[in-house]
C-alpha cells in the first residue's frame, strides 16, 4: 500500500469500537456499523456482508473470542483472510493482528471470554488493557463523557447511541451493535436484524 494512502487512513479512521468489563468481570463490547470500503474491490461471497452491513465485530472461535477492526477494511478483510478459524491459534493471531497494524491504516480489538482479556493491537504493538478504544478520538470522548467506570453495556449501549447520533462525528454511524462475554463465551446482544451475521466458527 504506497505511503500516502496509509498516512491519509491513519489521519481518517473511521468507526469507533470500545472494549470494558463490568462490575462482574465480564467484557463489554460497543461498535457502530460505519464502513468504508473500496467499491470496485472483490471480496468473496462469505464477506459480502460487509458491504451491505458494515459490520466490525465478528464472533469467532466457537464463540470464545471477539475480534473487532477500525480503519480500512480491504486491509483487514486480507488480515482476516490469513486467520486459520479452523486451527485457532491465539499467539499466531495477534502476530497476524500485530503485522497489519504497524502499517497505521488499521487498529484491531481481541476479547477473549475465557479468561476476559481485552488485547489493543494498533501501530505494531499488542496491549492488554482494563478498557480499549480503537477509531474516532472524537466519538471515544463523546462515548466515555456518557459513561462511568462502573457502566455495563446498557449504558455503553446508550452511550454509543449518542455518539452515532451526534452530527459532529461524521466518522461514526449505521447503528449499534454489542457483545457480551458470559461463562467463558460472545454473545451478540444487539444484532441488526438487516443482517445475517456470522455463525459461530
């Protein structure tokens, strides 16, 4: 990808995904359905609902783990393409996770629902904090202005609602949808009935 098309997604990322627990450990996780996407690229069948859904947020190995992208979604859909669902290995994931983002154009959010671990992989280096934001600056202080450190995902729920709602952060929009971990597994809470979201792999 030349230079200038990833500095220029670096400056513009589009979305905006948080990642906290609650009060009883578990993850909580918001994202809006914004997307930008290349319309004359070709994806394959099984991705189509990206152009239609803009969906980020994809719960993947038998439900146990979240992972979520903001930024330019050609290179995460090719990032996403390298990923053995079928010989899930965590450590071989970040590193792929890890490559992608170090080009700057592409931040990514891994929740684990077993032990609850929240993994930040933005610029080339992997983080385990309590809470995580990947995209818009400006809708992440919107968001957390609307929420407590004791918030569970109602009012994240609400609060992304604001933020999508709010005509001075153009980079987040479409609509709201959410995952929580419970007993070691994702579950979507909130899913748009528009779209037929993925299956547990």
């Amino acid at each position: 990808m030349p230079f200038f098309e990833i500095y220029s997604l670096w400056r513009f990322k589009v979305s905006l995904i948080f990642a906290k627990k609650d009060e009883s450990g578990n993850v909580c996780i918001v994202s809006d359905t914004k997307l930008n996407y290349e319309i004359d690229r070709k994806l394959p069948s099984y991705s189509s609902y990206q152009k239609n859904g803009g969906l980020k947020l994809f719960v993947v190995n038998h439900g146990e783990v979240v992972i979520s992208f903001a930024g330019c979604s050609a290179e995460a859909q090719d990032t996403f393409d390298r990923i053995d669902l079928d010989n899930w290995n965590l450590s071989n994931v970040l590193e792929i996770l890890k490559e992608s983002s170090a080009f700057g154009a592409t931040d990514y959010l891994l929740c684990n629902a077993v032990n609850n671990v929240i993994y930040k992989i933005s610029d080339g280096v992997i983080a385990q904090p309590d809470y995580a934001y990947i995209g818009d600056f400006d809708g992440y202080q919107v968001l957390t202005k609307n929420i407590e450190q004791s918030s569970g995902l109602h009012d994240l729920d609400i609060a992304m609602n604001k933020v999508i709602s709010d005509s001075n952060v153009n980079t987040v929009g479409g609509f709201c949808i959410s995952a929580l971990s419970d007993n070691g597994l994702f579950r979507y809470i909130r899913p748009c009935p528009k779209i037929c979201v993925i299956a547990y792999h």
